[in-house]
C-alpha cells in the first residue's frame, strides 16, 4: 500500500470555524496519532463550509502545518483533505415515462428511469446556477418512490403497465469548491494526496464496515450547520445538509444572560455535564451564578427545534421513512437528552439514537497530549483513514468508447455515473419498439406494432455489465445504444392472407376484386401507409356467375339459398341448380349411392346421392350449429376436414365444439 513519507499520513479537517491537523500512522485494527493541531479563523474567511477567502484560509492551514511540521520535526508535503458536506447541494426531481404494457419490466428499464432523474436533476441544478462556467459533480443518488400508472410502489421489476415513475434525489459538489481547496493547497505547498467528502470520511470511523449495510443516519453537528448522510446496503445513498446547529442553542443563552457568545458557549458545555450551578460575568460586568437546571430549561426550545430539524430532513433523505439508527458526531450534538429527543421525534428506540466519539475511537492511540477523543475528532481522524485504507485518488479516469473521462471519485462509482456524466439520453439504454401502423382496411381500424428491439450493450473491460456495474481507475467502459424495433409493414395481400379465389360447384375460381387506397387503385402487393383507407370492393353473385357463364334456376352460397345481389367473398362456396333442387338433393347428382360412416362413434347411413362431401353428414345426424359453444371441430380419419371434403365408405368422422 502506497504511504505518505515516513508512513505518515496528514489529514486536514477544514471547517467553518477551526481547521485540526492531524498527523499519524495506521496501527492495526486503528490509528495512532503523532501530533494534532487545532487552529481557529482569524476572520470569517470560512462560510458554511465553503472558502471566502483563499489567502486568510491558507494563512490558518500553514500555522496548522508549521507547528505539526515543529512537533514532529518532519517537512509536511502532501495532504487528505475532504469537501464539506455542507457544500453538497441536492435536487428532487420527479420522471414518469410511457412503457409498452405488453413487455415486462426489465432491471435494464429501471436503470434507465432512474438515470432519466439523475440527468433531469443535473439539467435543473446547472440551469439554478447558469451564471456558473464551472461544472457540478454527482456524488450521489437515492431513489425514493417509485410508481406504476401513477400509484406508488415499492418495486417495479417484473410488473407490467402503460407508465413508470420515479422521486429520485440527486447530490452535486460544485467543482469551484474542488478549485478553491485545490488553490488554498497550492499556495501553503502541499501536495493533495486524497480528496474526499466529510460525510464519507466521518462514516470511516462512525459507522464500522459490517453496520454500513444498515440504513443508518449519521449526522454531523457543527457550529452553523447539520451535516447528514444516509447509508444503506454498504454505500451512502443520500446526503443533505439544515443550516441549524450548536450555534442557535448557544445564541439563545446570549440573549437570556446578556453574555458574548464565547462565554455562552462555556455556560452550554457546563450544561452539557452534571454539574449544578455556573458562574460568570454578563455584559455589564456584573458576576452571575445560575442553576444549570435554569440554563436547561432557557435552551430546551432551541434544542428541540433543532432535533426536530433534524429528524425531518433524515426521513427526507430517507424516502420518507426512519432509518434504523443515527450515529451523531461533533461538537454540536452533546446537549443533555439531544439524542432522546431524536430518537422520540423518528419513533426509535432511544439506544438507537448515539453520540459517536469516545466509543468508535477507541482504536485509536496518541502521543499527543492535546489530542482528546472527542466527537469533532472523528471526521479529521477519518479523513486520514480514508486516505490510507482506500489509496484513493480525488479524480478517477476511464475510457468510454476511446474517450478519455476524469470523474470526482465518490468511492462507489457506476457506470450510470459515466453516463450521467457525458449526459448521454437514457433513451438510448431503452429498447424500443418500430413505430406502429394505423390504418381503415374494409371499414375496421386496424393497429400494427412493430418489432420489440434488442437492449443496449454495456461493457466493462469487455465483460457484460448493466448500469449499476461498479467502475475503477482506468476501466474501460463500451456502451452500444439500443437498438429500435423494425417499423410495422404490411400488404394488402397480407390482410387477405393470400386468399384469392373461391369454389364454384366444387371448383376453385379466381374472385376478380377491386382494391382502393385512399380511392386510388392499387394492387395486392401495395404496402400499405400509415392513415391508409383501403376499401375492397367485392362482385356480386350476379356478377360471378354472368364472369364465368353459369346457368342457373337457384343458387346456394356456403350452403344458404342466396340472392343475386349478395356480396361474393373471399373463400365462398357457390352451388348453383337447373332446377329447384328438394331438400335431401342440394347438391343434385343423387345416383341413390349408400355408404355407411361412423360419425362420433355411432354408425350413420348416408343414401340418395352418387357422391358425398362432409357437409352431408349434418342430414343424418343431431347436431345444432346454429348456437356455437366454442370452436367447431370436423375431422375424417383424425385429419382436419372442411366441409366440401369427400367422404367414402367406412370413414371416422368426429365433430364437436372445442372450447
């Protein structure tokens, strides 16, 4: 593992109101500190987190690294450093988008809806701040709802509908807050050796490795503001920041005892402890001595303002839900009953609810007399820690399809980063069907879908990955967009299914038919448009049999006596007489022939006729056709049957309604 010199590592905590040095080394299962330093602004060069002033910042950071350079008698070149939390600006954003009902959902597909948030989000957060060149980096995201035709639900996979929807928030670290801490490095000659997230590094220390899989709360509480993150499943899924901490509760006894602000904060941390009375000297010089009782009381408004603050944003940040614990660091959070009051206000069980110092730094050693095992110190010690353990480099580069990326490195980096990234459209990860075909065929609107198309390709080093695949230095990443489905195409000829003739006294005749398109003439081969009127125009009877010069007395079509008049189709079946045939002889040619069938296993006698088709059988036996129950089956001989197939002597016919 890559070390500092000497094996030591130097960690700086720059906050709002004191920057602490921390130079030390990993010992197993811990750290050991060789010397810290805590050095306090001279002017309020720090705003929430965020450097005013580079020079005045720079000028605290080198008296910081002078005297551990003094104490150590070592020459101090590189550093870890951490952006606030506080900086971390976040973005609800809300998606719903058409799926097709017919497919399921796919992981692919909630990727992609997820990614359609994120990306929204990065749209709204630069166009808030338009006037800024510089760009924001996601460090991270959580999904909070999910919908499915508009109602929520808690998971999508699998599920069909017409519309999904997503409630994600999405965190962003403005690059000038990099820039800035970059700058205030260069100009104190220091190197940086790792940059991270104050969030991400308390968690190092508060929260140990085997609990980070829990969904737990750790919240920072500082001087001017509230720093939160959320874990879940081994990763921080959210982060999110009140502008509200210690310094409300302090101000609230400035006012009552008429105090400067130092002496308040004294009064708070004598508050904080057993005893029961303090004593100091108000603004007009005159000595008090107070009950702590008293002073308990003055800041118990404040105090619960600020827990319910708290409590609030944690179960936003949360999907609207209570996480299973909160872990509580800094300086700000060691109020009596501070932590029974969040635990009362997120319906936890009170040992849920810790104060996180002494206890998770127990690990760590000190020759350092000065260094106490206080919660403030968790997040420079962690700072330090992430350096060494994760030998992380602030930015990661990958190669995307032979472009070269750099990207803030957050510790859990996807590919849907990458993406979100180079913004490249979440449509391009959805596979989409053709476009569909409308169209009137014979008075009917008909709707043809097209083909269903092939899902993105995604590569991680040339294996086989989805979105959510983690990413490292130097990947390289291979994305192919989905591809669209064929366009729905048909022909006319298609719709008639290739029928082109009909059966004239037991013989097949071409049917002459005339195709209109939109009242243009067309053939059958034509390829029909969208918005298409196609009408058919079909002959008469009149007309097939004046066509092809059949005499006739009577007529029957599919077995029906018909009219001249009727519309001939494709498939019909015309039988024309001389003469007006009996009931027993309409298909004529009776040669007073007998055969005998078994028709449904009973034997049946057919007579009075020279030859007989299927359709025959109905005159011999009791089957009622005019009140279908299903599909109608007919079969000679167990092979499918239609109704003009010959029959012979001895065939097995069955016939019955399939349902």
């Amino acid at each position: 593992m890559q070390q500092m010199d000497n094996n030591l590592i130097f960690g700086l905590d720059i906050g709002t109101r004191s920057i602490v040095g921390i130079l030390g080394y990993e010992i197993k299962g811990g750290f050991h500190v060789v010397a810290s330093h805590m050095e306090l602004h001279e002017t309020r060069s720090m705003i929430d987190g965020q450097i005013h002033d580079i020079d005045q910042v720079a000028l605290t950071i080198r008296k910081v690294k002078e005297s551990l350079e003094r104490k150590t008698n070592k020459v101090l070149t590189k550093v870890c450093i951490a952006a606030a939390g506080r900086v971390l600006e976040t973005m609800e954003t809300s998606i719903t988008i058409e799926i097709d009902e017919s497919v399921e959902i796919s992981e692919e597909l909630i990727q992609s809806l997820e990614l359609q948030g994120m990306e929204k989000a990065m749209h709204q957060i630069n166009y808030k701040d338009a006037a800024k060149e510089l760009p924001f980096y996601c460090v991270g995201y959580s999904v909070t709802k999910y919908y499915l035709n508009n109602f929520e639900m808690t998971n999508l996979l699998g599920h069909k509908g017409s519309t999904i929807g997503v409630d994600v928030l999405s965190t962003f670290l403005p690059a000038e807050v990099v820039n800035s801490l970059y700058k205030v490095m260069e100009l104190v000659g220091l190197e940086v050796y790792s940059l991270t997230l104050e969030p991400i590094a308390a968690i190092q220390v508060a929260i140990p490795k085997e609990f980070r899989l829990l969904n737990i709360a750790l919240v920072d509480i500082g001087a001017g503001t509230s720093d939160i993150a959320i874990t879940k499943g081994g990763s921080i899924i959210a982060y999110g920041m009140i502008p509200t901490a210690g310094d409300e509760i302090t101000e609230s006894i400035v006012h009552q005892y008429l105090v400067d602000f130092k002496t308040a904060e004294k009064i708070k941390i004598k508050a904080s402890g057993r005893g029961k009375t303090v004593s100091f000297k108000d603004a007009i010089g005159l000595k008090q001595t107070i009950e702590l009782d008293h002073v308990r009381q003055t800041i118990e408004q404040s105090k619960n303002h600020l827990a319910k603050l708290i409590s609030r944003k944690i179960q936003e940040l949360n999907g609207g839900h209570s996480t299973n614990a909160v872990f509580i660091v800094g300086g700000g959070g060691q109020l009596d009953r501070f932590t029974e009051l969040i635990a009362e206000d997120l319906h936890l069980a009170k040992e849920r609810v810790a104060i996180r110092g002494k206890d998770v730094l127990a690990n760590v050693t000190a020759d350092d007399k000065n260094f106490k095992k206080n919660p403030e110190y968790v997040t420079p010690i962690g700072i330090c820690l992430t350096g060494l353990q994760n030998n992380q480099h602030d930015f990661v580069e990958v190669f995307l399809n032979d472009e070269s990326i750099r990207i803030f490195n957050t510790n859990r980096l996807t590919v849907m980063d990458i993406v979100a990234l180079k913004g490249i459209e979440p449509k391009a990860f959805i596979p989409s069907r053709g476009n569909s075909l409308t169209f009137t065929f014979d008075g009917q609107e008909k709707l043809i879908k097209g083909q269903i198309g092939e899902p993105a390709q995604i590569y991680v080093n040339q294996k086989a990955v989805d979105l959510a695949a983690p990413i490292k230095m130097h990947d390289y990443i291979t994305i192919i967009p989905a591809k669209k489905g064929e366009n729905a195409s048909a022909t006319i000829d298609s719709l008639l299914k290739g029928q082109k003739y009909i059966r004239l006294n037991d013989e097949k005749k071409l049917l002459d038919i005339e195709i209109l398109v939109n009242q243009s003439k067309k053939s059958r081969a034509y390829s029909i448009e969208n918005h298409d009127v196609i009408d058919i125009l079909y002959p008469t009877l009149k007309d097939v049999l004046e066509a092809f010069s059949v005499n006739y007395s009577s007529v029957f079509v599919n077995e029906e006596k018909a009219s001249e008049d009727q519309v001939i189709h494709l498939g019909d079946q015309i039988n024309t007489f001389q003469s007006a045939p009996s009931l027993e002889t309409i298909e004529d040619k009776a040669d007073n022939t007998t055969i005998h069938v078994t028709v449904n296993q009973e034997n049946v006698q057919l007579s009075g006729k020279d030859t007989y088709v299927f359709v025959d059988v109905f005159d011999s036996i009791e089957f009622d056709r005019t009140k279908p129950k299903g599909t109608l089956v007919t079969t000679i001989n167990h092979q499918k049957a239609g109704y003009m197939d010959p029959i012979q002597q001895g065939d097995y016919i069955e016939i019955y309604w399939q349902k």
